[in-house]
C-alpha cells in the first residue's frame, strides 16, 4: 500500500483525478454529451443547445477539447466560412462512463433528501 503525504501528487493520491479534470470539468460533459447525442454540429447549434454556456467559453473549451484529443474540428474553406465541431473516438470511448454516471443519476433524489435531513439538523443545532 502507497502511503500518501502532503508532497504527494494528487494523481498518484488519486488516479483518477487527471480523468476528473478532463472530462468532468463545467463545461465538458454538457459539450461532450451534445456532439454524442447530436452529432457534428457547427459553433451556434452547440450555443443554442447548451443555453447557459457564453460563446467565449463555449470557444475556450471547445479550442481545449480539440487539443485534448476529444474533439475534432472540421474547418470549410467556403463564403461564408464554417466550421463543424464533431465527437472524435477517443470522446466516444467515455460513453460507458457517460452511461454509468447517468445510471447513477437515479440516486439524486435520495442526495436530495439526505441534504434536506442535514439542513434540518443544522438549523436545529444553531439556535
């Protein structure tokens, strides 16, 4: 057994915390789990889809996604020019853990309802 310490790295204190931060950070999954669903879609069909996201960071991550090797970016040298954003194999190789985290998914109402038991112990023990 590995004894972890203070100067240990976090992925050899987790191992699966670069994983985290890559496919889990706040605008990934929602990117991701569109172009899956969707398919290849230009810039403003992900916009419309993922409402909440501003097209500065929806540009970031995408332009990070693409690095990561995740995504994969289709340039069409036309007037006007277009670009098309689609899933590439090493984004679809995440789909079973897309597929078990959404399976999980039916634990939020037991989440819900330990956070309301909580609060309610909180609340009585400040007074």
């Amino acid at each position: 057994m590995e004894i972890v310490t203070d100067t240990t790295p976090p992925e050899q204190a987790c191992p699966i915390a670069p994983v985290i931060d890559i496919v889990f950070s706040r605008w990934t999954t929602p990117i991701l789990w569109a172009l899956n669903e969707y398919g290849r879609q230009r810039f403003v069909e992900l916009e419309r889809r993922i409402t909440t996201i501003s097209p500065k960071v929806l540009t970031q991550r995408l332009r990070q996604l693409e690095r990561d090797g995740l995504v994969v970016r289709t340039y069409h040298a036309e007037v006007p020019p277009r670009a098309e954003y689609e899933i590439s194999e090493l984004g679809r190789s995440l789909a079973p853990l897309f597929a078990s985290v959404a399976g999980w998914s039916a634990n939020l109402a037991k989440v819900e309802q330990a956070r309301h038991v909580y609060d309610a112990r909180s609340k009585r023990g400040s007074r």
